[in-house]
C-alpha cells in the first residue's frame, strides 16, 4: 500500500493513498423483483402440478423437471433482494472484486452472485479512556476525549484497514496523547497555548489531527472534545498550590497598580486646587501612606502627628 508522508498537521500524520474509493452499485427496486420471482414460484408450482396429473411418462417427467428449474431459478434470483434501512448500506462484491455500495433504502435487488456486507452509516459516539501522559513540562496529567464521527466512505472503511472501529479507537488514543504532550497544561507564557487555558484552540487541533489520522478509513469527524483534563493525583496538591500562589500574585498586582494610580490622581489634585504645598520629602511621605494604606490587607491604624516631619 503505498504512502507518503505531508505536512498536513504539525508533521504527525501519514497519508496513505486509498486503493478503492466508494462508488454507487448496480441496483434495481426490489418490488418488481420480488414479484417476478414470486410468479416463477407459482409457475414452477404449477407446472410440477400439471405434471403429476399427465399420463404420459415423458410428457410427466419433462414438465416435472420444467417446474423444478423454474422454481429452483425464482428462488435463486430472489436470492439478491435485500432489505437497507435508513443509516445503512451495503457493500457489494463480486468474487472478491468490489462492485459498488449500496445507500438507496428499502427493498433493492442486485446479482444474486454478489455478497453484500452491512456497514452502518450513522453518526457515532467514541469515548477515550482516562490517559495519563506528560504535558509539554513533562507533569503527568490524566486526560479523556469524545470524538464524533461517521462513516464517510464505505469503501474505504471497508477495504482500507483490517477493521475500522478498532482503527478509530486507536488513532483517537494516539491523537489525543500526541496533543497532550505538545502542549503544557498551564502555560507559564502567557502568549503560550496551554490545555486548560486554551480549550478551543487546542480541541480544534484535535480535530484537525484525528481527520487527517483516521481519513484513510472513509472516516468523518464530526466534533471532538475533552471531557476530562486534570492533574495526576501525585501531583495535584503541589500543583493547586502553584496556582493559588499565581492567582495571589496576579491579584498584588493588580492592587499595585491601581493603588499606584490612585496615588497619582491624588496628587495631582492636591497640587491642582493648591491645597498644601509639598515639597520631595513630604510627597514621600504621603506616597509612602497612601500605598501602605491601599496596598495593605489589613486595616489601617491611623496615626495622629502633632509635630513636623522635621522634629
């Protein structure tokens, strides 16, 4: 089976060209066969009838034998009619040749030298495991996916891999750990993907891999998703602790810089209406209040000063 390898999704996947792709097969509604065949059957029943009551020994044997064939041929013809329920469809062969693949539902006929191997057409679900891997930082995380797909392609799902569920589950097994270790679950950039920070960006390369990865099984995603992304419990404590700090931390920040801005308009308001004049040491000082005052968390102690800040 020949193969070549494309850049198609960040350099992981390998096309293989399919040797079959689906075509529509020869079929004819199944009504009119049904009813030929049903006529041949009376027929035949007929003429053996007929036959039994001739006295003629040649004449007896031959419409025996007629009655017999045609029977024996109406039975066989019936024998191509097959039933296609909607989300289904039949794939037919010809002494191991592929003949075409019928999706028509209801009643149709075909060759009755054919086999014909049900496929299921409709959208299906498939759930991974929980995996754990290491992210791109090298933590062990478990992880789990849900992928949606149908089968596009008969053709392909049947002849191009040994067998096709089985194919989905791996290659959505081997995708979803390939995302996890390419990617940190939190980022310590933050211009960087991450797996909790960045759920649709990095489930739409999920997507994006798994069709290029099962596309040579006739295989459609529809929709994949995380269901599961966490911590492995070695490491969960440790973990929920650097997060509770970084959210500390972003929150100080944040306090900083507005008590800092606070601190700006003050001044300026004080020197706009003239209310005091301050010279360096005494902006300092007010500086130095104001931000232990806005940036403490705990409330402030007033302090009365009855001297100068020179004595």
């Amino acid at each position: 089976m020949p193969a070549t390898s494309t850049p198609a999704t960040d350099d992981v996947t390998l096309r293989v060209t399919p040797q079959v792709r689906e075509l529509p097969a020869h079929s004819v509604h199944g009504g009119a066969a049904l009813l030929l065949g049903l006529i041949g059957v009376v027929g035949g029943a007929a003429l053996i009838v007929v036959g039994a009551t001739v006295f003629s020994a040649g004449a007896k044997a031959g419409l025996i034998a007629a009655g017999a064939v045609v029977m024996a041929a109406a039975f066989f013809a019936m024998g191509g009619l097959n039933t296609v329920a909607p989300g289904e469809a039949r794939v037919v062969q010809l002494f191991g040749r592929y003949r075409g693949t019928i999706r028509t539902d209801g009643l149709r006929w075909v060759n009755p030298l054919t086999s014909r191997e049900k496929i299921s057409t409709r959208v299906r679900n498939h759930e991974t495991a929980v995996l754990k891997v290491n992210d791109a930082y090298g933590n062990p995380i478990e992880l789990a996916a849900v992928v949606v797909w149908k089968v596009k392609d008969t053709a392909q799902a049947m002849f191009e891999v040994d067998d096709f569920l089985e194919f989905v589950s791996t290659q959505t097994e081997a995708a979803v750990r390939h995302i996890a270790i390419e990617y940190p679950y939190d980022s310590h950039d933050e211009a960087g993907l991450s797996l909790r920070g960045n759920a649709e960006e990095i489930t739409e390369k999920l997507a994006v891999e798994l069709r290029a990865r099962v596309e040579a099984a006739g295989v459609h995603i529809i929709e994949s998703r995380f269901t599961h992304l966490a911590y492995a419990p070695e490491i969960a404590s440790a973990m929920l602790q650097r997060q509770q700090a970084g959210a500390v931390v972003a929150a100080r920040r944040e306090i900083v810089d507005g008590a800092v801005g606070m601190v700006e308009a003050a001044l300026a308001r004080i020197e706009e209406r003239g209310l005091v004049e301050l010279d360096g040491e005494r902006k300092a000082a007010m500086v130095s209040n104001l931000l232990v005052v806005l940036c403490g968390d705990r409330s402030a102690q007033p302090v009365l000063n009855t001297g100068t800040l020179y004595q």
